[in-house]
C-alpha cells in the first residue's frame, strides 16, 4: 500500500511511502487528491447534528457524500453543480437519466410541483407516507413550481417527471435540509451491484471515488424505497420496495369513515351505500374503489368486534342497491382516527366522542348536519327504511359538496 503525505510547506508536494515507494517525492494536482481519497465519519463518535453538518458543508462544496437513509446508502451531490453531477454520473454509468430528488422537509415537493397540479393521492401520499421509504415521480407540466429552479428542469426531468423522496431518517433529513440547494442522491452501489445497507458496504465499493461516508449503522429497512407514478389515472406502483402495493394504496386513498355507536346498523349501511354511489360516480366496480383513491370503512364508538349488520340493516340497504351481508363490525380506534381524513358520525353525541379521543375537528363531521339520524335499533322495518334512506340523501349531497 501506496500512503501519500503532504510537506505543510509545500502545497501540491508529497511524500509517498509503502512498498513499490520507498521514499519518494511526488507532484501532484491537489483537486485530485481531494476527490480521490474518501473519508469516513461516524455518528457514534461525532453525534448526527454534527454529522449532517459535516456533510452537508462537503455536499456545498462539491463534493459527493455517502449518507444512510432508512432504506439504502446513498450519495448526495447538489444538482446544480456541474463538476459533482458529472462525476456522480461517471461513477453511476448513467450519462443522462435524472437521479431523484432528496428532500429534508416533505413540505419542499411544492417547490419542484406546484401544489394545485399535483393529484389528490399523491398529496395525500406526501402528507400521510413522509418522511419515509416512497420515492414518488410526478408530472413537472413543463417547469418547476419555482421560478428560481427553472435552470434545473433538464437535469431533474425526463419525460417531463420528476422523482421525489423525503427519507425518514435523522442524519438524512438534518443534512439534506442544511444543504439549502436542490440535491440528487442515488443509492451508494456501482451499476449492477446491489444496493447498500452498512457503510462498511459503502466503503468496500466505494473508496476512493466518493469524497465522504457517514456511517449512521445499518439502514432500518434493508430495501429499496418503492417507486410509484402518480398521475390523474392514480397510484401506480413502478418498483416493489420497504412499502407493500396495498399499504401504498391505502395510503393514497382518501379514506371515510362512518361510525354510530354499536356498528350493526347505520354506519354499516352508509358504508355500504357510500361505496355503491361512489361507483357509480366513478363509474367502476366496488372493489376498485381503493386503486381510484378512495377507502371506505365503518365503526363504532361502542362496537365489539366480528358482529354481523342487523337482518332489517341488510334489508334496508339492499333496497338500495348496497350488499353488506359481510359486514363484521369493529371499534372505532385511534390508528383508524389518525387515518380517516373525514369522519361521518350520525349524532353529535358521537362528534363529541370521537374529537374527545383526538381526532382533528375539521375531520368529524355530522353525516346529515341539519337533522340527526336515529339509531334504529329495536325497530322495524319502516324505521330502518327511513334512516337508509336519510343516509343516501345525505350521503349524495356530501359527495357532491363535501368530497372531492
């Protein structure tokens, strides 16, 4: 092994020693030196704030940066300069195809997309799934939602998409933040090998071609991100990773929950028929309604869970054209709360209950705000009848004035 070291008094001069070297003094370029030797920190020792520093000051000044997001290592170069992205994509064997956007805060997608072009599920991918393992692409509508990003739009797009990621870990997020440019960040591999979990990976492959790895242990994940495509059609899923295709839709999906107290009789016929006016709105099949963005369940304050709908329930919501014979009730919980993005209740002694337990006021709303509906329960057909179809009149008015 070849070990260079630098006189202090002479700039560009070195001694090399080791075996083939013996003592020798060498000129050479020290731009050079700099992107060929590789320096390896760990946040154990030095803690992650001044990590993220580190390397964010190392991203500014051209450098190329190996840093863990909870999914792969990865390199971060800023996009706008030219010297970083060439190497990058020397060393990548990617002459032309964009690198994905990596950003500190989710809430800087609406720099590269503007907001009110960006589809219903992908902005509820951004608020619900970020931070974490998604990389989503986007149409830029030929520019950046930035004026000050225009120069940018060639080297971040092909095909007039944009890739964005927002990873869920804390040097990633601290770092890429502190950057305050746009910066690109492939994972940390060669083409063709396999992406990096650990550092000591990074290194193995890397050393000597990038200028700095920060070693935060091994990524939470051990995956790639999943890839998907949001466009007016939906959610897309283009590459398999740490999410799962149905969380991914779940996740996209606006998601409506009804709930009454016990979860037999009124929520689970207005779920039952929310879902068949949705359809018809949307003109496709039930069981499609969660890859066209939307998810509709039902609860209940007091509910115990795997009762079936009441026999005059079913009845009543079959003369309307709504099948919830499978119906099995369920409580209404907090993960199903933090979840829904409007909540249905059928009285307001429910509303109270449910913003009691956390929910977000704006959320809960009454289903039929000019007139409670009353809980048939104990009562016959006739009542029933009338509370289905005080729900599907309240329930065509909703959607016509209150979901998107």
């Amino acid at each position: 092994m070849v070990v260079l070291i630098r006189f202090p008094f002479a700039c560009g001069h070195y001694i090399a020693t080791g075996a083939g070297a013996p003592f020798l003094i060498c000129t050479f370029d020290p731009a050079i030196i700099s992107r060929v030797t590789t320096i390896l920190i760990n946040t154990a020792d030095v803690g992650v704030e001044a990590a993220a520093m580190r390397g964010a000051a190392a991203v500014r000044d051209g450098k190329l940066v190996a840093f863990a997001t909870e999914t792969v290592y990865g390199i971060a170069v800023c996009a706008d300069d030219d010297a970083a992205l060439e190497r990058l994509r020397t060393l990548k064997d990617r002459p032309t195809r964009p690198f994905s956007v990596h950003l500190g805060r989710a809430a800087d997608a609406y720099r590269y997309v503007s907001r009110a072009d960006t589809p219903p599920q992908a902005r509820r991918l951004i608020e619900k799934a970020w931070p974490g393992p998604i990389t989503i692409v986007l149409k830029a509508n030929g520019h950046l939602a930035d004026p000050a990003l225009k120069p940018l739009y060639g080297r971040l797009c092909h095909d007039d998409c944009i890739g964005l990621r927002c990873p869920d870990e804390p040097l990633a997020s601290a770092m890429l933040s502190a950057v305050e440019r746009t910066v690109v960040a492939p994972s940390a591999n060669l083409a063709g090998e396999p992406s990096p979990h650990t550092a000591k990976q990074v290194m193995a492959a890397l050393e000597g071609k990038v200028d700095l790895v920060i070693d935060s242990g091994p990524t939470r994940h051990r995956k790639d991100s999943t890839i998907v495509r949001a466009d007016d059609d939906g959610i897309h899923v283009l590459r398999a990773g740490a999410i799962d295709e149905k969380s991914v839709h779940r996740l996209a999906a606006m998601t409506i929950v009804f709930v009454c107290t016990g979860n037999t009789c009124r929520s689970p016929m207005a779920e039952g028929i929310a879902k068949k006016l949705l359809a018809e709105k949307l003109s496709c099949q039930e069981d499609d309604l969660n890859h066209r963005g939307y998810e509709v369940v039902s609860a209940g304050l007091f509910a115990s869970d795997g009762a079936r709908a009441t026999p005059e329930a079913v009845l009543a919501a079959k003369r309307l054209g709504a099948d919830i014979e499978k119906h099995r009730s369920q409580r209404l919980t907090g993960e199903l709360i933090r979840r829904a993005d409007v909540i249905f209740c059928m009285t307001r002694f429910h509303a109270q209950q449910i913003r009691e337990l956390g929910a977000d006021a704006q959320v809960v709303q009454l289903l039929d705000p000019k007139k409670e509906i009353a809980d048939p329960l104990g009562g016959a057909d006739p009542e029933y009848a009338a509370s289905a179809g005080q729900i599907a009149a309240a329930l065509r008015e909703a959607l016509d004035t209150r979901l998107p």
